[in-house]
C-alpha cells in the first residue's frame, strides 16, 4: 500500500485545492493500493467532498508515508519532522516572493532538503536557477507521479 499525504492551506476553494481533489478523487477510483491523506493548515470546508481522510497538518509528524507541501512555509515547519519517508515541495506558486520579511537563508534551506516539484517548465527553470537544484515537472497535481 503507498501512503501519500498532501498539505494545502485549507481546502476552501482555490484553484490548487480544487486541482488536488479532483486529481486525488479520481486516482482512487482507479488504483485501489493507494491511500491518500489530506492534511491541512486552517480548517474550511473542502470545496468538493474529498474521498479521504482529511487531517491537521501537526499529523504529519507521526506520518509515515510521502508528503508533499505546497508551499516553503509548511515545508520548512515538517522539515525535521521524523515521521514521513520522503519529504517532497510541490512549487506551486513563487511564495518565496512574499517572504513576510524571512531571510534568503530560510529559503534557501527549504528548496535543499526536499525533492523539488514544480507546475511547469518556466517555474523548473526559475527555480533551478535560483536555488540550484533540479526540480522535476508535474503540470497537472498528478498525485501519482509523487509516488
């Protein structure tokens, strides 16, 4: 069985809530040795109904399958968290631009200790400038390509 818990904000609607649901809802109609966790930072109703468990993000610390964070903030928060097997950061928007006054350092840090993920070829470009890595391409929240 793989285990793959995804963290977002809240699951009230935006465009990458809706996209992981729709993408999770439908992998498990399809694939029945995956289970999928949903872990969140603030509590909303999900914009559609998820068919999974949907959790508090400080579940993660005893979560022992892959997480992905879809931001640097929830990322560096799980950072030395024991639980999960692998560690993966989902580069959905260019949060590091709105770094609320937190140094290069911070950032820095994150995009190093975790598998880099991004939404497509110019955020890959962008971020493997910057931070020096190399970052794969999954255009469409694939949870499955995570795995």
């Amino acid at each position: 069985m793989h285990k793959i818990g995804i963290i977002v904000d809240s699951f009230s609607a935006s465009q990458l809530t809706y996209t992981f649901l729709k993408q999770a809802n439908s992998l498990l109609e399809r694939r029945s040795d995956i289970a999928i966790y949903g872990f969140f930072e603030n509590l909303n109703k999900p914009v559609t109904n998820p068919n999974f468990a949907l959790m508090n993000l400080t579940e993660v610390y005893g979560f022992d399958g892959i997480v992905v964070a879809t931001n640097c903030l929830q990322a560096y928060q799980i950072l030395n968290y024991p639980g999960p097997k692998r560690k993966l950061l989902y580069a959905y928007d260019v949060d590091w631009k709105r770094n609320n006054g937190l140094p290069a350092e911070f950032f820095l840090e994150t995009f190093k200790s975790f598998e880099i993920w991004t939404r497509g070829e110019d955020y890959k470009r962008l971020i493997d400038s910057l931070f020096n890595v190399d970052s794969k391409v999954n255009e469409t929240f694939d949870v499955e390509k995570f795995l």
